[in-house]
C-alpha cells in the first residue's frame, strides 16, 4: 500500500516545483537578477523539488521537505510575493504531512484489529 504522507508531500513539492520554475523569469525580468543567478535561485529550488519529492521513501527526506518550504518563503526577500506563496506552500506541507502521518497511523490501528 502507498503511503498517503508520501502522496501527499509530493504532490505538494510537485505543484511548487512549477512556481519555483516560474520565479526564475520573475526575478530576471522584475528584481533585475542576473540571469545566472536567477536560473541557480529559481531552477535550483524547482530542481530541488523534484529531487526530495523523489526522496521521500526516507524519513530523513521529510525534513528536506520543510527546508525547502524555508528556502521558499526566504525568496520573499528577493519577490515579496514569495512571503504569501511560501507561507502557502509551507502551510500546505505541513498539513500534508501531519494528515498523512494520522492517516498511516489509523490505517496501522485497523491492520492490527483485523488480525
């Protein structure tokens, strides 16, 4: 059985992968970031994503997970509109997370009672 935690937190990392990729042009166009800089920054972070959505097999990758989140809402001070997106996101994995984990733990409770 797949772990709903996981699902979860992926499809959260995912959904914010594509606005992180979505920053790089923001801050080339409207913060005046250096082009190099801007695709390290944006596509680093959407990279990043992918790699710890991908990751989360390991209980040590969840925790990447909320660096991430961290990573986001910093950019805030580069795109002040990042402060609402990563607060957002942050908000989404956190309740990801925490739903996922009640979620495993009832599913384990009902595997022993049907035993």
């Amino acid at each position: 059985m797949r772990s709903p935690r996981r699902m979860m937190c992926a499809s959260v990392l995912a959904l914010e992968c594509i606005v992180l990729g979505l920053v790089t042009p923001v801050l080339i166009a409207v913060e005046d970031v250096s082009t190099p800089k801007a695709l390290v920054i944006g596509l680093g972070l959407a990279l990043a994503a992918v790699v710890i959505a991908g990751l989360l097999r390991s209980e040590w990758a969840y925790l990447l997970g909320f660096v991430l989140q961290v990573a986001a809402l910093g950019l805030g001070f580069v795109i002040p509109d990042m402060f609402v997106l990563g607060l957002l996101f942050g908000a989404l994995y956190t309740a990801a997370y925490i739903l996922g984990r009640r979620i495993e733990a009832q599913q384990a409770s009902l595997a022993v009672d049907a035993e």
